[in-house]
C-alpha cells in the first residue's frame, strides 16, 4: 500500500473518531438535560461541543474522550452507560495511531 492511501484512510479513521467523541458529547449534553446528576459531565460535553474544530490529532480525542469518560456518572441510565463503554474505547486512540504507523 502506498504511502498516499495509508495516510489517507489514517485521516479518515481520525475524522470518524473525532465524529464519535463529538456525538458521544452531545449525548451527554442530552443526559443532563433530564438528569442534573450528570451536570459535571456535561460540562465537559458542552466544551467539547463548542471547541470549534474540525481536525484534533488522536492523542487530543483520547485525551479530551478520558476527561468525558471521568464525569459520565452511568448509574441506572442505560445511555450513560453505553457513552462511557464508546468513550472508554476512545480513550485508546493514540495507541491505535501508534501501531498503524
């Protein structure tokens, strides 16, 4: 495989991650809306939210994924739950960049 496509589909794979932490904070936000115990969470979902952009290296997504990751409170909520399972696996985004490259 060339170098080319490599990087290529490196940039896609970081594109679609970006997509889920983002969607994974609007999750959240949504949560919070109906249950004030997860306000702390969603701060952080709103900053994520607003960060306006549109490129993050993936040591930024596992990082900013692990900060959500600590304030999402799952308790009986079957959502929090699953958000914190697909933020978890996010939180290993800059391994998964290290063995691709």
């Amino acid at each position: 495989m060339a170098q080319a496509d490599l990087e290529l589909r490196h940039k896609d794979a970081n594109n679609a991650l970006l997509l889920v932490l983002h969607e994974c904070a609007l999750m959240t936000i949504e949560i919070a809306a109906e249950n004030a115990a997860h306000a702390a969470a969603a701060i952080v979902a709103v900053n994520i939210r607003d960060c306006g952009k549109a490129k993050l290296e993936n040591r930024e997504i596992a990082d900013l994924a692990f900060r959500l990751a600590a304030q999402v409170r799952p308790g009986d909520d079957i959502r929090a739950r699953q958000i914190k399972r697909v933020l978890t696996h996010l939180t290993k985004a800059d391994q998964w960049e290290a063995k691709l490259r």
